[in-house]
C-alpha cells in the first residue's frame, strides 16, 4: 500500500515537471547561433532595476537547474566550473535593464534551455540552438557527388532554413536541412551558407567548399574575343592537388567529330604553375601568337587525372574564340567603316570611337557613336586617323579592333603611285618592243632583197651599167646646154 502511494506521488511530481518543462520551452524565446561564434542570451527587463540588483542565469538540463552566471547585490560575480572566461554578463548593459547572457565559442554541449532571473522581475527562458554545417565527402571533384547537411542541436521543427552560395539565394523558405548535388561543377564551389531561423532571430553558418578540377574557366560558357593579327590566350588552370595523367589541347570540329587543325602559331603555355587567390594552379593555357582570320571556333582542354580513391576522372573545357576586325570601303569619296565579328550571338551595342593626339603625344579618346549600328560613316575631316570599335554586351566590355585610316591611305597612295608606275613601264616596253619589231622587219626586207639580187649577178651588172650610162648623158647634155646658153650672149654682145 505504501509502495503504491509513493508511485502515484512519483508520477505525480514527474508530469508537474514534464508541464513545467513543456511550458518554459513554450514560453520561451528561441536563439540560433553558429558554432565557434558568440551567442547573446536576451534578458531585457522592460521595467527599470536598480543598477545593484541580483541577477542569476540557470541552465536546465533533465529538468535540473544549474547556475552558469550569478551576480549578487553585493557586486560579485560567481561561474561554474570551466566556464570562468567564457560566459559573462556585460555589466555596462545593467544601467539600461540589459542582464544578456553572452557566451563565448559557442558548441554543441552549449545547446539547452536558461532562465535569466533578476531580482524583483519575472524571469525569462531562452532556447539555445546550436547550428553547424558539414559536407560529405571531405574531397569534392568535377562530376561527383555533393551533400551539405545544417546539423542543428538540440533538434527542433520550430524553424526555417534557407541555402546560400556566396551570398546567392540558392533555395528558398522550407525545412530542408540537407542539400544535395548529383553532378558537381566549378561553379559550385564557394561559401555555402546554412541560414536557420525563426520569426525572432535567425543565424548563419558557412563552410568553404573547393571543388578539384578545372579552376578556370569555371564552367563551358567561356567567350575569348580578339582582334585579327593580335595574341590571345585561351584560359585553362587546374587544380594543384591533382594528378595528372594527360592533358591536351584540341580544336572542335562542326563537321565531324574529329578535331580540326590547330592554327600554325598556337603554343601550350610551358608555365607549369599559377598563383590564383593563394592557392597554386597547373597552368595549361594555350597561346595563339597571331590570330588569322578562319582561326575562330571552339577549342577544348582536357586532362585525365586520378582521385584520392584512385578512381580516373576526366575534365575539359570548352573555350569559344571569336575573332574581330575593322573593315573600311571607300564608295562617292565617302568612307564607311564596318566591325566584323565573326560571332555576334552576345553582343548588343557598338561604341565607335575617335582617337586623336594632342600635345607630348597623348590619346585622346572621343566617344562618335553609341548604339546597336556596327557601321560607322566616318566625316571627310577625319578620313586620316585612328577608330576604335569596341562591342559590349548588356554587363560588360567584350572587346575591341582599331582601325588605322591614316596607314590604310598612305598604303592606298602607294599602291596607286605603284599602279601609274606600272602603267607607264607597261606603255614603255610596248613600244620598244614595237620599235624591236620594225627594226627586225626592216633587216628582214634587205637580207631577203639581197638574196634576190644574188641569184642574178649579170642582170645586176646590166642595171648599173644603164644607170651610170644614164647619168652620164644627163650630165652631158646638162653642160651641153650651159656652154650653149654662153655662146649666145657672147654673140649677143
């Protein structure tokens, strides 16, 4: 009979503490902090108290209060064992009611249940959760596996919790704890951040997660613009801690799966290595000394390293180059300029601009035109100078090609002076070549005149006697004639 009365009482006492547990943990106020970071307590009298008041803050663990920090109206100050320099109560705060809990490196063990009690006032219960994140597995590559799961202590429905990436929102309001990625890419490493809260406090837990692979480009989306005739580097870094049992460059074909041909001027960078945010990076870059037109496409690296687990994984990337030059026309005197882009599938707006020199030699950039126009009328003034095209998309400045219309004159004069040159030397050899032509014509007509005088030699004989005996009588009868004429006046007088 004894025994079974000291039962109900047993019962008894133990649902009056499970009634009074449930209603301090109903009633009070809920903090989340992160662990290793400090956690305030709130004890905010609304009704002030003497600055030399008592103030005592109790942890309640199985329903068993414990002190943690008490002060007495005396001014001293009592701790609990192993909690001396980590728990205290700024004294400051007293004159304006403010008894907070402060809590240094805040840790799992730490979690549970206090009452703020001061003298003369109510007291108060707070709820202390400690939040932590981890990630599974310790070493992420490209193309694995991601978990990161926010452990929270003790546990608790009462709350809300949102996933950030370097400050993104990745996820919204919901009571996911844990976040998993199927297929990991460069763009997922970063500051993840673990946000739990409710609608009185809220707090915030990161880790750093690096993903092994290919550092930079990040992702496959990577733009290279340049101007023809000029260099370009094609970005491709690894990560340090890998091992590397190829890597290699190649030019993707549009017709067929096999490769195309690698311009004749590209080179793979021969710097092993590459400062980037203080780590060390495998530098694989590749290098085009002189971009040709015909020379733009999509260019892949690649690399085959092996995990930790010694598993091989293969990462590449692919890297668009899209070349870009200034094309001029002269049509009526007027110049017109053209920027070709071989790919224009990002670009929304041209901005021409002028380039003059003023004293000691120095640019001076004058914005002409700004709009989504690549052709540019250039004003007859301005026919012998410098012109920038620069092309935008809707963040950023993607690139530019100059265009030197001066040089393109000059070159334009001495090809028309070597036009005329050659004109005239073209008229001069004609003509000598027809004088050639007579003078060969004319030798011709007296060997083939001679030849024929040759097969005849006393018709030739014949011919010179009459014409010497012809001259002869003309020159008689030419004196004949002057000794008559004499005679005559000689009679006359």
């Amino acid at each position: 009979m004894a025994q079974d009365y000291i039962k109900v009482q047993a019962l008894i006492l133990l649902a009056i503490a499970m009634a009074i547990s449930c209603h301090n943990s109903v009633g009070a106020s809920m903090v989340f902090v992160a662990r290793d970071s400090v956690a305030v307590l709130p004890c905010v009298m609304s009704s002030p108290t003497k600055h030399s008041t008592a103030v005592i803050w109790k942890r309640i663990v199985d329903g068993e209060e414990r002190t943690v920090w008490r002060r007495d109206k005396s001014g001293l100050e009592f701790r609990a064992v192993g909690q001396a320099s980590k728990v205290y109560c700024p004294h400051p705060n007293f004159g304006s009611s403010d008894f907070s809990l402060h809590i240094q490196e805040t840790r799992e063990e730490d979690a549970g249940m206090y009452r703020c009690e001061v003298e003369g006032q109510n007291p108060k219960n707070v709820m202390l959760y400690v939040i932590s994140v981890s990630v599974t597995p310790d070493v992420v590559y490209e193309g694995g596996r991601l978990t990161l799961t926010c452990n929270i202590t003790p546990h608790t429905s009462a709350k809300t919790t949102k996933w950030e990436l370097n400050g993104s929102l990745i996820t919204s309001r919901s009571s996911m704890l844990t976040y998993t990625i199927d297929k990991v890419f460069q763009k997922d490493a970063g500051t993840w951040s673990c946000l739990i809260g409710s609608k009185q406090t809220e707090a915030k837990i990161s880790t750093l997660v690096q993903v092994r692979g290919i550092l930079v480009p990040k992702d496959n989306s990577e733009v290279v613009y340049a101007q023809l005739g000029s260099s370009v580097t094609l970005p491709c870094i690894f990560s340090s801690e890998l091992y590397f049992s190829s890597s290699s460059w190649n030019r993707v074909s549009k017709m067929s799966n096999l490769p195309d041909k690698l311009p004749s001027s590209f080179n793979v960078s021969s710097n092993r290595r590459f400062s980037l945010c203080s780590s060390m990076g495998v530098d694989r870059s590749a290098y085009i000394e002189s971009v040709q037109n015909g020379d733009e496409g999509t260019y892949r690296c690649s690399g085959a390293v092996a995990a930790d687990n010694g598993m091989n994984i293969k990462v590449e990337r692919n890297i668009q180059l899209v070349t870009a030059q200034v094309l001029s026309s002269h049509k009526n005197g007027k110049t017109t300029l053209t920027c070709r882009i071989s790919n224009t599938s990002q670009v929304i707006n041209y901005e021409w601009i002028h380039v003059g020199y003023g004293v000691n030699n120095t640019q001076i950039f004058t914005s002409v035109q700004n709009s989504s126009s690549k052709i540019l009328s250039i004003p007859k003034d301005k026919h012998l100078s410098e012109w920038v095209c620069r092309f935008y998309n809707k963040q950023q400045l993607l690139g530019n090609a100059t265009s030197h219309l001066q040089m393109m004159s000059g070159l334009e004069g001495k090809q028309q002076a070597t036009s005329v040159n050659k004109v005239a030397l073209i008229i001069g050899l004609c003509f000598l070549v027809l004088l050639l032509v007579l003078i060969l014509l004319q030798l011709y007509k007296n060997q083939r005149r001679r030849k024929m005088i040759f097969q005849y030699p006393a018709m030739e004989t014949i011919v010179h006697l009459a014409a010497n005996e012809r001259e002869f009588k003309e020159r008689v009868k030419a004196r004949e004639k002057v000794q008559s004429g004499a005679n005559l006046k000689s009679e006359l007088v």
